[in-house]
C-alpha cells in the first residue's frame, strides 16, 4: 500500500494510550515482586488492579494452564467440557450456598453487564438504576452508566443510562431512591477504585431490605473486594446478605483473563437460551485458570491470611501515618487499604516507585495498596514505613 504525503512510517503499529504509563519497563514476576528489565525487583502492590491478589505465576493456577494447554484452548459453550465442569464443581465449595447458578465472561466490565441485564430481565423491563457515589464499575457503556466518576463519563453521558446516585453509608438517602420503578441496585461492598470505602453492615443490610421490599434486585461487584481479599471469602458476607446477584474476577483467575456472575436460582431461571453469551466465556483455559485459584484459595487459606496480615497493617499503618499533617484518613478491610491525603497522590506514588514499591490511586486523593496474600507482614511494614518517608519528603 502507498504511504500518504507527510505520514510517517512506523515498523509498529502504536497503542492507543488510554493509561498514564510509567517509566519502568515490567518483564517478569514471581508471587508478589516483579523485575524491569534492568533487573530490579519492585515489591508488588499494584497488582495490574488487583488482578494479581494470588500472586504472580501461582503454582497452583500455572499447573493448571500449563496441563490444559496441552489439551485444547478453545471450546465453546455449545459443547460440554470437562474442565469447564471441574470448575463448576469447584465454584460451589466457594461461592455462597444462596448463589446455585454462574455464567463465565472475560472481564469485569462484561460481569456487570451481564449483571444489569439480569436486573431488566428478571423485573420484566424495569430500567431504573440506583448506584453510589464514588463506585466504580467498569468502562463499557452499561458498566460507565453506573459508575460515578466524572472523568470516565463526560465524553459519554449522552448515550449512557442515568441511574440515582446515593452517598455510601446514606440509609436515608438509599430509602428516597428506591422505589417500584427500580430494577437494582448496584453496589460495591467495599468501594475501590473511588476511594478505599468499606460499606456499614447496616447500609448493606438496609439495601437488601429495600430491594426486596420494592421487588428490585441487588447485585454486589465484588470484582476488587472478593475472593479473600478483605478477609472473608466475599466482602458482602460481613453483612449476614444474601444478594440476588455477585459478579467477580480479577483473582479468580489468579492473573488470567476471566470473570464469572453468580446468580441466585430465580434471576437465573429468568433468562432464555439466546439471550446473552460470549464467544469466549467458560473457555477450558479460564475455567483451568478457575480451578487453579480455587485450589490456591483453599490449601493457603488465602481470606485468613489476608484478614490477619490486613488487621496488621492497618495497625502498623495508623501507627507510623496519623500524626502526619498530610494524611486525612487511613482504613481499609484486609488486605486492600488505602491513605487519603489531603492532596493528589501522584508525587508520592512516583516516590514510592523510585523506592521499588508499586501502588496505585485511589479516588483523587488516596494512596491505595493491594497487596497479594503473599506478601510478608515485614513486607508491608516496609512499604508503609516507604509511604511515610515519601509523604514527609513531598509534603513536609
């Protein structure tokens, strides 16, 4: 094909930069540190969002990627497969009894779509959402319609829905939204990418309350917060709930793309053959990807370990951060917490790279760790002694 006048010619094509990209170069990982291609080690509480709660390079996940791919990689759901029912099996020693039916997708952005489309479907064609301050969701357009943020909505807000916002923890507020008119409400237990913002038992005990009283459903994301990480197997259970609908991913799939939504028997039953499904969903990969994480949950008790390593931090963390003029908050449930400062994050996250700690923002003002249960408490300590030096030297 001819070049154009004045077009350059590239021996790539170029990714599209949707993420702010830092000035390390990752090429391999090992639990929770990874390695740049100078050869220096970062302690890993970045964890590509989350994604990595289990580690990089899980035994018990690479065992069984490494075992399936020498079988077959693609099977679609019109056929049965025994991997993919292996995974099923393994589901239920983990999942709520109350949840009796999953569907598989790719992604977390997928797992609440599907998720609102059981809502519409499961209510016969109510549209009316009801969605919190600060919530993240995802960035596809059902997903972006719930989550709160500006900056990921403006250049969209025509074509996305316009759910009722509540604050987190307004019972009150929460009461006035919902109604007859109102499909779900959507909700993460413990909110992540708007802040670090553990949600009351009360509030959540409120929202199923409501919900079942207006004939709505109520779907917890649990794509951050489950799997162990807040040190119960999901964060909703605090509560003593029983959700109509859960999506996860992220550590699911112990670093592979994979998702799944959780369904209580009713809304399941709701749907009929041909109205959603994934070229990819439950491929024997991801539901390898599945059974491994499941089997690493299990033989390391990973929500134990998270719940007594998160308390420990959050202890030390409150030691070494509160009397800092620059910190207005620290909290958090296990292992995923967050420092909220009183100005944007972005010179201390740069400080704590240059000292091989990777973190991430959180809202616009917090510093967010996300740790994998991996990590030592003499870890932790580290970096949280690295977060107090950085927010000393940026901010005095």
């Amino acid at each position: 094909m001819p070049v154009q006048p004045g077009r350059m010619v590239l021996d790539r094509v170029e990714l599209v930069r949707f993420y702010q990209v830092k000035p390390i170069r990752i090429v391999r990982g090992e639990g929770q540190y990874v390695w740049d291609d100078r050869g220096n080690r970062y302690l890993d509480y970045h964890t590509g969002y989350g994604t990595a709660f289990l580690g990089h390079r899980n035994p018990f996940v690479m065992r069984r990627l490494r075992e399936q791919l020498e079988k077959i990689m693609t099977v679609s759901l019109t056929f049965e497969n025994d991997t993919r029912e292996e995974a099923l099996r393994a589901l239920r020693r983990v999942l709520p009894p109350y949840f009796t039916h999953v569907f598989f997708q790719n992604s977390g952005a997928e797992a609440v779509e599907l998720a609102l489309k059981a809502a519409v479907k499961a209510t016969k064609g109510r549209s009316t959402f009801v969605a919190l301050v600060h919530s993240f969701h995802g960035r596809t357009l059902g997903a972006l319609s719930m989550t709160h943020g500006v900056k990921y909505r403006k250049a969209f807000e025509p074509v996305l829905l316009k759910p009722r916002w509540v604050k987190p923890n307004d019972i009150e507020g929460l009461e006035k939204a919902i109604d007859d008119s109102v499909a779900a409400v959507i909700l993460e237990p413990v909110i992540g990418e708007g802040g670090i913002i553990p949600l009351d038992p009360e509030f959540l005990k409120a929202a199923r309350e409501l919900t079942r009283e207006h004939g709505a459903l109520l779907i917890v994301d649990e794509i951050q917060s489950g799997f162990g990480r807040t040190g119960l197997p999901w964060a909703h259970m605090e509560a003593g709930i029983e959700p109509d609908v859960m999506t996860a991913g992220k550590a699911i799939g112990g670093g592979f793309p994979v998702s799944l939504v959780a369904f209580q028997k009713w809304v399941a039953e709701s749907f009929e053959t041909g109205e959603h499904g994934s070229t990819y969903a439950g491929n024997p990969l991801a539901c390898a990807a599945v059974l491994g994480a499941v089997e690493a949950f299990e033989a390391d008790r990973v929500p134990e370990q998270a719940k007594s390593k998160g308390e420990e931090a959050l202890r030390y963390a409150r030691e070494r951060l509160e009397g800092l003029k620059a910190v207005r908050d620290i909290r958090g449930k296990g292992l995923m917490f967050g420092v909220e400062l009183r100005f944007p994050p972005g010179k201390v996250l740069d400080c704590l790279l240059e000292k091989r700690v990777l973190a991430l923002r959180a809202g616009a003002t917090v510093v967010r760790f996300l740790p994998p249960y991996l990590t030592t408490v003499d870890e932790l300590r580290s970096a949280i002694d690295a977060l107090a030096e950085c927010i000393k030297n940026t901010y005095g």
